[in-house]
C-alpha cells in the first residue's frame, strides 16, 4: 500500500502525551465525592474530550452544588498542583514529538485548559516543537466537535485533509475525523476508546515508538 504523505501531525495532549487520564478521574473523582455528587460508572470516558466549560458544567450535573466557573477553577487548581510534583510523559512521547517535528509541522488540539497546557509543555520541554496548541476553551465546542483541530489547521495555515491527528480517546478520535483530519489511534490501555471510533481510525498503533516519519510518508 502506498503512504500518504502529511503535511503537519497534530498531537492530542491527555492520554496521548501525558499519562493524565488517571489523575484527571482522581482529582475529579475526589471532588464530586467532596461536595456530595455522585461518580457514575461512565463519567471518565464522558469527561474525556470535553473542554473546560463542558466538563464543569457535568460535574454540576453530578450533585456539586457549586457554580461550574467555580468547580472548574477548584479543579484545574488542583491538576497544576499535581503536577508540580511532575509531568507523567508517556513512554516514548518526548521521543515521538523529537521525531516527527524533524520532518512535519506539528501542532497540538487539547480538551486541557490553556493553563494546563503551557504547565506541561514547559515543564516537559516540549513548546519548542509546537508551531501551534489549541485549547478547547478558545473555540465554541470541545470533543467530539471538530472545532478544536479546525482551529489548529487554521492556525498552521494548512488543509485539515494533510494533516494527521494523533489520538487516544473515543471523542478525541471522532474529533480529528469530523475535522478531516487522518487519524492515528494509540489507545490507553486502561482507558481504551470505543469500538465505533475505534473503526474510524486510519492506523492503530500499540505505542508512540510506532509512531515513525516512514508510516506518514
């Protein structure tokens, strides 16, 4: 089979990068049972892809009596904290981002708030290889809306159709397929997508190391 050649790789940040997917759902976990909410069996895989606004506003929905401006504060208060005591890269992440930006123009589409963000690609010496990140609090809707990898092809001046969105998460996957984009799944092994978006996925890759230049060109 002949390869298709990209032109720039947008990374997803939570679950893809960053092995975050775990202190997210203990901070929130924690949180919702705090201030009297109720954890149900699919809020995880729910939260993930949502943008700040969306996911606050369903913890309310949970049963915490605050406001979401409030809850979503309080939260990534929390995160930044945990993160002091450092960034949980995913094995073979720092490698890949080196890799890939060697060749291609890479950009980043992430549900984390801005401030999350910046904490992580400057703690992990990462921001240098980015030409662009977008937070899904800077567009209208979060994953699995299109709009936060619309904005990143739209800030790296390149079609969505030549770009390739590297993505963990079941709304993360539908995300970069609304938008165009081919996608290349790297499931979670403790949170794994789910079938249906699984389908959607033009490869599926057991690890970042089988991330390569070669497989993109």
């Amino acid at each position: 089979m002949l390869g298709v050649v990209m032109e720039a790789c947008v990374f997803d940040l939570d679950g893809v990068l960053v092995d975050s997917e775990p202190v997210w759902e203990q901070v929130r976990r924690a949180y919702v049972a705090d201030h009297g909410g109720t954890w149900q069996p699919d809020t995880q895989s729910r939260l993930m892809g949502m943008s700040t606004g969306e996911g606050a506003a369903y913890l309310r929905e949970l049963g915490v009596r605050l406001t979401p401006d409030e809850i979503a504060e309080s939260v990534i208060d929390q995160m930044a904290e945990r993160y002091q005591d450092g960034v949980p890269l995913l094995p073979g992440a720092r490698e890949a981002v080196q890799r890939l930006a060697a060749r291609f123009t890479l950009g980043l589409a992430s549900s984390s708030p801005r401030r999350l963000i910046d904490v992580v690609l400057d703690a992990s010496e990462l921001r240098e290889y980015f030409v662009t990140t977008v937070s899904t609090e800077e567009v209208a809707r979060g994953k699995p809306a299109p709009d936060g990898y619309l904005e990143a092809a739209r800030r790296l001046e390149i079609y969505p159709k030549d770009c390739v969105a590297v993505e963990d998460s079941s709304n993360g996957l539908r995300s970069a397929h609304a938008a165009g984009m081919r996608v290349i799944a790297v499931p979670h092994a403790d949170y794994p997508p789910d079938d249906d978006a699984l389908a959607i996925a033009w490869r599926v890759l057991p690890d970042l190391d089988a991330l390569t230049v070669e497989l993109l060109t």
